[in-house]
C-alpha cells in the first residue's frame, strides 16, 4: 500500500522559514517526479514546486528564490524549505507523486503564515 506521510507545517510569522517533509512508503521512489501543491481557502489546488529524479526543479513564479525543493531518495522523503514566508502562502499543503502509473497524494499539513 503506497502511503506519502507529510509533516512540518504551523503557523509562523511573516518572514520566518517552514521547512515541509513527505515520506513515501510502499513504492519505488527514485525514479518519479516529485510535487508539492497547494490550497488556500476558497482557491484552486496549485503546484507549487516539482522535483525530478534527476534532481531538477521547477517552481511557481511567487515562490521563487524562497521555496527550495529537494529529495533524499535513500530516506524516500521529499522537502520543501520555505523562507520569507508571507500571508498569502497561507494554504494546506500536499505532497504528490505519480507513483506506479497512479496519483498518490498526501494528507495535507496546514501552514499558516500570520503576525
């Protein structure tokens, strides 16, 4: 049974950093892409940041130069660092993968980004 497991979301200030963690299990991992998508409240589920299994990355332009996405495929974990967070990354976050031609999501951690 393919499970992704999300944890490290809160509720931080403007400015501070987040760091997101998803762990897959019961699949391979390596050799899929990897994603991060988001929804805030009344809003469109959004990809945030993608990580292929080469290590390249794509991210949405409001996250850029403050969003980092990585993987540790020995761990079968996927990150999300999130610096200078603001108010309008306000959302629940998910990991996704298209894991054995199927789309496996996670939870959801919720990070809220408030003075």
């Amino acid at each position: 049974q393919v499970q992704l497991v999300e944890s490290g979301g809160g509720l931080v200030q403007p400015g501070g950093s987040l760091r997101l963690s998803c762990v897959v299990s019961g699949s391979i991992f390596s050799i899929y892409t990897m994603d991060w998508y988001r929804q805030a409240p009344g809003k469109q589920r959004e990809l945030v940041a993608a990580i292929t299994s080469t290590g390249s990355t794509n991210y949405i332009d409001s996250v850029k130069g403050r969003f980092t996405i990585s993987r540790d495929n020995a761990k079968k974990t996927v990150y999300l660092q999130m610096d200078s967070l603001k108010p309008e990354d306000t959302a629940v976050y998910y990991c996704h993968g298209d894991l054995l031609l199927k789309a496996y999501w996670g939870q959801g951690t919720q990070v809220t980004v408030s003075s």
